[in-house]
C-alpha cells in the first residue's frame, strides 16, 4: 500500500493504487546488511528503480521525473519514499 503525507508516499510491498508523478525515489534501508535490495517495478514488470545495499543502515535516492504507478517487488529492509513533484 501507499500512503501519501505532505507530497511524500511511502511505498510498502504491494502496488500503489494510482500513478505518482515521481520526482525522486529515496530508499532507507534501516536495518539493512549487505546485499539487501529494494527493486521497484512498472505495473508491467520494468524495472524503475534497483538498488543493492552495500553498507548497514544504507540510504539511496534516484531522481525519476516519471508518472508511474509503481510495485515494491523486493524490499529485504527499510522503508521506500516517493517524492511527489
């Protein structure tokens, strides 16, 4: 599900129910360890986003500029932000 507070989502495993105009995907990996990974999907299977983390407690952002609706296929660890344009 996403929930969406102040023009930022939060993006858990399932799909978000409408499209986002995406500016920036931030991944928080609290908790994370190495090799964990957060890969975001298209409705239709493409890849938007794909991260690996490399560090504990790892922190990644893409900027995407893209309506998407978007699907959480792997989150091993933290929690992914969708930063409304």
């Amino acid at each position: 599900m996403a929930t969406r507070a102040n023009k930022i989502w939060t993006l858990a495993i399932t799909e978000s129910t409408e499209e986002i105009l995406v500016d920036t995907v931030r991944w928080v990996a609290v908790g994370a360890t190495i090799g964990d990974e957060c890969i975001l999907k298209d409705p239709d299977g493409n890849i938007v986003f794909h991260s690996v983390a490399t560090a504990a407690n790892f922190v990644d952002s893409f900027h995407l500029n893209r309506t998407v609706k978007l699907v959480a296929d792997t989150l091993d660890a933290g929690t992914v932000y969708l930063y409304e344009a």
